[in-house]
C-alpha cells in the first residue's frame, strides 16, 4: 500500500520498494511451487533449500538494519520498511 512518502519519493522520481511485501512475495511464490513439485528429486531439494537460505538471508539482513536503527523486534510485519533508491546527483 503506498503512503504519503512513497508517493513523495516516486514523484521526485526516485523507485521505492515494500520490502515487506517483496518477502512475502518470495515466500509464497516459494511455497507454491514447491507444492507444484510432489516427487523431489535430490537436485530439486537442493534448488528449494538453497532459495530458502537466499530468502531467510534477505530477512536477516533488514532484521540488521532494524537493529542498526534500533528496532529490536524481530517481526518485520511490525514495520513499514520501504527501500528507496535514487541517483547520486553529482
């Protein structure tokens, strides 16, 4: 759901991201095709558990961030955290 400063941000021409959303994301888009492959193979585990390490990395790096400003809540659900990247203006 965008807000008033994600609003603000992409006006100024900046790329904002719901990282909350974009984890979600991942994860159920995990979770569902994982449910698509019943008989695994060895090398399907192994593709399955090496997006759930890249998934739970992603979530410990912005539980450091929290930490950094800190928030030290370990349940991300409880924020508002949005990326905001823009240009250097050199």
């Amino acid at each position: 759901m965008s807000d008033k400063y994600e609003t603000l941000e992409t006006l100024k021409g900046n790329k904002v991201l719901d990282l909350n959303e974009y984890l979600q994301k991942q994860e159920d888009d995990l979770f569902h095709f994982k449910q698509q492959f019943n008989g695994q193979t060895a090398t399907d585990e192994k593709f399955f558990k090496s997006k759930e390490l890249e998934h739970r990395a992603q979530q410990d790096l912005v539980r450091s961030w929290l930490d950094h400003l800190g928030e030290k809540s370990s349940f991300m659900h409880e924020y508002n955290i949005k990326l905001v990247v823009s240009k250097n203006s050199d």
